[in-house]
C-alpha cells in the first residue's frame, strides 16, 4: 500500500472518526438536554413534593391539636354520663319503694334495694335473671300470698299483665304483710319499667277508715232511730198537752186563765214545729227545706216565745224585754214555723246563757222596697258572752263553745246551725257580736212582704193626755216611752216610787200611770198604794213578769186599774189604754140549751188508742158529738172490736204495744174480704218522719191526721164518714130545730 493510499485510508478513517465524533458529540448534545429537562422535572418534583410533605405535616400537626380535644371532651362527656347514672341510681336508691327496669327479654336489667330486698337471702335475684324466674321463685318460696292460684296459672296471670295496654296496676301481699302495689310501663326502647309501690299503710289507712264509716254510718242509723223515738215519745205527751189545752181554751175562763191556756197551746204546737224541724236536720243539710210562707203576726209570735221563756227567767231574776220598732207593721208574710224555730233558739240562748241583766229582743226594720219590709231583728243579752276565737265557728253543727264549760248548759249544738241554714233559706244573714264575760248580740235579717193587717188597730185615738211611766230599768222605760208617745201621750217616766210620788204631787195631773212591778226600795203595788192613801184616782196599770199572786191579793187590785204581764204585746196594751177612756163591753150571752136528738141509732166510732190521755183528749174533743165512742188499748183489741162492736168509723193510732196500728188495719181489711165491707180507718200518727204517710196508706188505712189532735179536723172526719143509717152527729143549731 502506498502512502498515498495509507494517507487516504488514514483521512477516511480521520473522517470516519471525526464523524463519528460529532455523531457522538450530538448524541451527547441530546442526552444532556433530556438529562437537564429531566432534571429540571424532578426538581420542580420534588418542591412540589415539598410542599404536599409541609402541607401534610401542618395538617397533621392541626388533626393532632384536634384529636387531644376530643379525646378531653370525650372524657369529660364519660365523666359526666357516669355522674348522671350514678345520680340517677342514687335518686332511684332513695325511693323507698321498689324500682326495676327488664329488657326487652324480660332479663333484670337493673333495680333498687327496695326492690331487691324482699328477695334478701336470694342472691340469684339479681341483674341478669329473667322476669319469669323471679315470679317462679316467689311463688316457690311463698313470697307473696298468690291464694289458690298454681305456679303456672300465676305466672301466666302475671306476665299476661305486660301484654296488656296500658298494663293494669296489681296489688301483692308479701308474706311479711306488706302490701305492694306494681305499677308497670314500656319504656320508648322496649324495656319494662317496674315500680312496687308500697300501700301497707294506705290500706291499713283505708281499713281504718272503713271501719270509721262502718262505725259512723251504724251510729247515724242509730240517730235516725233515736230521732224516730224521741218523736213518738215527745209528741205523744205533747198530743196530750196541746189537745187538753185546746180543750181547755174551749172553756169558760177568766182572762188571766185564758192566757196561760192559750200560751199553753201555742208554746205546746211551737214544741212540736221544733221537735219536726230537729228531725229534719237531714233535710237541712240536703238543703231541700222547703219554706211554706203565710201571714202571720212578727210581734205576737215574739211575744208567744218570751212568754214561754218567762218562768226560767223569772226564776233566775233576768229581764226579758221586747222592743218592737213602734213605726214596723207587725203581719209579715213568710214561714211562722220556721221563723219561730230561729227565735225560740236565738232567744232560748239568751236566756240559758244569762244569769243576770237582761236580754232584750229588739226588731227594727225599713221599707225596702213598696210592700217589702227589711227587718233587723236582734237578741241582746247580758250573759257569759263567746270568746272571740270560737265565734267563727259558732254557726257550724254540734259546735258547743266549750264541752267542760257547756255540759252545765244543755243542748244540742244544732240550733245555730239550723238557724243559719234557715235565715240563709229565706235569704237573709245572721250574724253575732260577743265579748266573753260581757254578753252577746245574735242578729239576723230578712227582707218580708208586709201583709194585709186584717186585725189592724182601729183608727180610734186614745183620749189619754199624759202618762207617768215608772221602772227602775232604763230599756223598759225607753221602750214604753216610745210607744206612748206614738199614740200621743205626753210621756213622763221615773226610774223609782219615790220619783214617781214627786211627779204626781208636784203636777199638772196624769191620765194614766205604768208602773213596773218588781222594783228595788218601793214596788208597783206598794206604789199604787202609796198614790191611793195620796188621794190620787188616776188609773194605774201594773206590768208584772210575774202578776198570779198580785192577781189574788184583792187589796192591790183595788189600787189598779188593769195588771199587764209583762212583756206587754203592743196591741194589748194599745186595747188597754183605750178601754180606760171607753165603756166596759156588754157581758157574753149565755150558752144555748142542749138540743133534743132524733130518734136513730148512734154513729159507732171505734178509737184505737193506747195512751190513756190521748184517748182522754180525744173523748173529751168528741164529747160534744152524738156519736157511740169505744176505745181500744191496741190493735189486738181494735180487732176484736171490728167483730164485736161493728164500728162506722175507726181512728187508728199507729204506734201502739202488741199490735200496732198498721198491723190492725191490715187484718180488718182481710176479715173485710169475706163480707165485702170496707170500713173507713183513720191513721192517727205522732210520726211525723217522712215516708210514713205512704207506709200508713199502704196497710189500708183510708185517711191520715198527724197528732196533735185538733177537735175540728176530728169533728170533720166523724162527719164525713156518718153512715146514713145513724143520727147526724153534730148538734143541730136553733135555727134548725125551729125549722124542722
Ligand atoms: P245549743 O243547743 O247547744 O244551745 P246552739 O247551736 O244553739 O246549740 O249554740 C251553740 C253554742 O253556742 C252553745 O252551746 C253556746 O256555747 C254558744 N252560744 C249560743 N248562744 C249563746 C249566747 N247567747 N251566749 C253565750 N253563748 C252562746
């Protein structure tokens, strides 16, 4: 090879090289791009990853902050839960009864001592058993009194009790006498909730109780019986008092006479209202009174009272004094029974409460409206008084003031009560003022109509001009004066005999002198004496509470024009003055001549009757009748009579010993059946208990007249009931006899 050619191979191999070189060289070249833009990539790589690397990191670090609070909150949360349930047990611990809670499989979940500890020595009772077990257990070891239940039926019985909406409350008897009382309910989740109340002592309580109203209800049934004999046996004698002083009224008698008879009666019939209205005390307290409203006469019936009163106050030297508003009208439509009832209580207070002084009975009034009279009617005594702390309840039932003090004082401790139930019936209030040791003022008022004065004081005036009132009490004077004065008399008064001897000598002359009698130094008679040996002619009245002996001795009814008991009703004394101006009134004609009867047989009248007084009252009622009058002593002996003696008529009483009246009737009614008789029988009755009148009628009996006994109500059954075959019963009059 030739240098030549060996330069040419060495310039190609060169070039060659060299080309490989740049090949090379730019291979190089664009690896070393790649290499930087990769290297440029990964770097803003890794600041990314920088950054994502911080951002976790200060995340973490803030869910790290967060996960210690909630680890706090969750712990304090846990604290708290824990205090509450222990709060909530502790609450449920100081339950002295039973507490439970089962879950909805009936397992005891949780409970109280209470509940546990009438399981005590019975460690399995306890969270975990079930329901069931439990009843199982307590039926086993007779736990609770189950009776003749079995174990299954009872089990049964008891958890049938938790099916039930709303489940119905039991009441198990422990074995060591508790009574428990479970009351049952399903909480919102499922579970049973379970309390065991414990009612021993309620149900003791309720014993106790029962046995309380037993015994209360036994004692009222016994009331009521007593009520019912105290009736009979009051209104029996009463029948005999009322019915012998109609009779008595009936009479020739002096007026003196007349009075005590009639206030006789009429104090007799206001005994048999009260003895009615105490008996019905019930009907009060139902409040079904029923008031029956008439006219009568305010004074008069005030008046009636006092006079009943004026023997027990005499005796004990009290005053009793009325004082009637002269300017009142005195007739007032409303219920006399009942207002008598609250007077003679109000009143009849006074004076068992006073032993000395006075009790002064004052009624006022205005007119409420045309015809409507407000009356303010007060009772004013001067007795032991009621200590303030008992006045509150003075009006409530049996409410004596004090029962040491009062067992001096008889009573019932009804009257007030009445007597408010009564006032506030009619509409009107009662009230009481006292002071312990001082007296007591019992007042109450009622708006009435005014009725019509059917017996209203004549117009006429009284032609006396000038009265000397003499009376060592100062009420009595004031009283009198006011009446005086409104009749017109000039009115001078003197509380002694002296001042009164001074008055008259000194002059101008008096029309008329009231003296009161009982005075201190010179009394009324002694006075009038003393103005008869003076010359003086004057007419003088005495008003006396007590004028009998005055009365009998004639030499001090030489001296007096008139004796007055006190307390002087207003038209007596208006009469009195009147009739020492006026002529006295013509003698009463004589009593006309029996009249001669036909000639017909008598009506037979049959009278069963055991009392002996009444069976006087009533012979002595129907003497005047032409009538054939057997009596019987009881209703064997009515029987035998029906038979023997064939009456026209029977009054029957109803209450009497071996066969009553009720009995009678109904076996004469069946001796009837035979013949087809029918016998008219009057039930004659002192029970004046409601019901009586239907259980009377239903025996047979054909009419029925309550006791007392009044001659005209008899009269008119006798002459109802006279057969035509027997002579008229009634006496003819002149009249008729001259005209047939
Ligand atoms: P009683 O039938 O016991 O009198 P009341 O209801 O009428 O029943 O009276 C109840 C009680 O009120 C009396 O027992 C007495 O303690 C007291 N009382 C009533 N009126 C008076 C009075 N005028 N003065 C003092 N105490 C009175």
């Amino acid at each position: 090879m030739t240098l030549a050619e060996k330069l040419a191979k060495e310039r190609r191999a060169r070039l060659a090289a060299e080309r490989l070189l740049e090949h090379k060289q730019r291979e190089l070249f664009a690896a070393n791009e790649k290499l930087a833009l990769h290297a440029r990539a990964l770097s803003n790589q890794i600041v990314e990853q920088r950054q994502v690397v911080r951002s976790a990191l200060s995340e973490a670090e803030a869910l790290k902050g967060q996960n210690s609070r909630f680890l706090t909150d969750l712990d304090r949360a846990h604290t708290a839960a824990v205090m509450a349930e222990r709060r909530l047990w502790d609450s449920v611990e100081t339950i002295r009864d039973g507490f439970a809670v089962f879950d909805t499989s009936l397992k005891l979940v949780a409970a109280n001592h209470a509940y546990l500890a009438v399981f005590a020595g019975h460690p399995e009772i306890a969270p975990g058993i079930g329901y069931e077990a439990i009843l199982r257990l307590c039926w086993e070891k007779k736990l609770v009194e189950v009776g003749d239940a079995g174990l299954e039926e009872w089990i049964a019985t008891m958890l049938g009790r938790w099916d039930q909406d709303p489940i119905p409350p039991v009441v198990v008897r422990f074995f060591n006498g508790q009574y428990v009382k479970l009351i049952d309910r399903r909480a919102r989740d499922g579970d049973m909730v379970t309390l065991a109340l414990n009612i021993t002592e309620t149900i003791a309580r309720e014993a106790a109780l029962r046995e309380a109203q037993e015994r209360a209800e036994a004692a009222n049934r016994a009331k009521s019986a007593f009520l019912a004999n105290m009736s009979h046996e009051i209104r029996t004698p009463m029948n005999g008092v009322v019915g012998m002083a109609e009779l008595l009224c009936d009479t020739t008698l002096t007026e003196e006479q007349r009075l005590y008879a009639e206030t006789i009666k009429t104090s007799g019939e206001a005994l048999l209202v009260i003895i009615n209205d105490v008996l019905d005390y019930s009907k009060i307290e139902a409040e079904k009174i029923v008031l029956h409203p008439e006219p009568f006469d305010l004074e008069r019936c005030i008046h009636d009272i006092v006079m009943l009163m004026q023997p027990s106050v005499q005796e004990k030297g009290v005053d009793l004094l009325i004082d009637f508003d002269i300017f009142l009208p005195t007739r007032f439509v409303g219920d006399p029974g009942r207002i008598r009832q609250v007077l003679t209580n109000l009143i009849g207070n006074a004076v068992k409460f006073t032993d000395h002084g006075q009790v002064l009975v004052r009624v006022v009034g205005f007119e409420a409206d045309p015809g409507l009279q407000e009356l303010h009617v007060s009772i004013e005594d001067t007795g032991i008084g009621i200590a303030a702390e008992h006045l509150d309840h003075i009006f409530g039932e049996f409410n004596q003031v004090d029962d040491q003090w009062d067992r001096k004082f008889e009573g019932t401790g009804l009257g007030l009560a009445i007597s408010r139930r009564l006032i506030e019936h009619m509409g009107g209030t009662i009230w009481v003022d006292s002071v312990a040791g001082q007296g007591s003022c019992f007042g109450f008022e009622v708006v009435l109509p005014v009725a019509e004065d059917v017996g209203a004081d004549p117009a006429a005036p009284i032609a006396l001009h000038r009265a000397l009132v003499v009376d060592d009490q100062l009420t009595n004077r004031r009283i009198l004066q006011r009446q005086l004065e409104t009749y017109g008399l000039e009115v001078i008064t003197c509380r002694s005999g002296a001042e009164a001897l001074a008055a008259v000598a000194e002059g101008p002359a008096f029309d008329v002198v009231l003296t009161d009698h009982n005075m201190p130094d010179m009394d009324g008679v002694q006075l009038a004496h003393r103005l008869r040996q003076a010359g003086q002619t004057v007419p003088i009245l005495l008003l006396s509470s007590h004028p009998g002996p005055v009365r009998e001795d004639a030499a001090a009814r030489a001296d007096l024009a008139a004796i007055l008991q006190k307390p002087v009703l207003r038209r007596d004394l208006f009469h009195r003055l009147q009739s020492l101006s006026a002529p006295m009134p013509p003698a009463p004609v004589a009593a006309l001549p029996p009249v001669p009867v036909p000639e017909r047989r008598a009506m037979r009248v049959l009278a069963a009757e055991d009392n002996r007084t009444n069976q006087l009252v009533f012979r002595k009622m129907t003497k005047d009748l032409d009538i054939d009058l057997v009596f019987a002593g009881n209703g064997l002996e009515a029987l035998d009579l029906h038979a023997s003696f064939a009456p026209d008529l029977i009054f029957m009483d109803i209450s009497m010993p071996e066969m009553d009246g009720r009995a009678a009737a109904r076996a004469i009614r069946a001796a009837e059946v035979a013949t087809g008789a029918h016998v008219p029988i009057v039930a004659l009755t002192a029970h004046a208990m409601e019901g009586d009148a239907e259980g009377i009628l239903a025996a047979g009996i054909d009419y029925y007249l309550t006791k007392p006994l009044r001659r005209s109500a008899i009269t008119e059954q006798i002459v109802a009931l006279c057969p035509q075959g027997a002579r008229p019963v009634l006496p003819r009059t002149e009249a008729e006899t001259e005209a047939a």
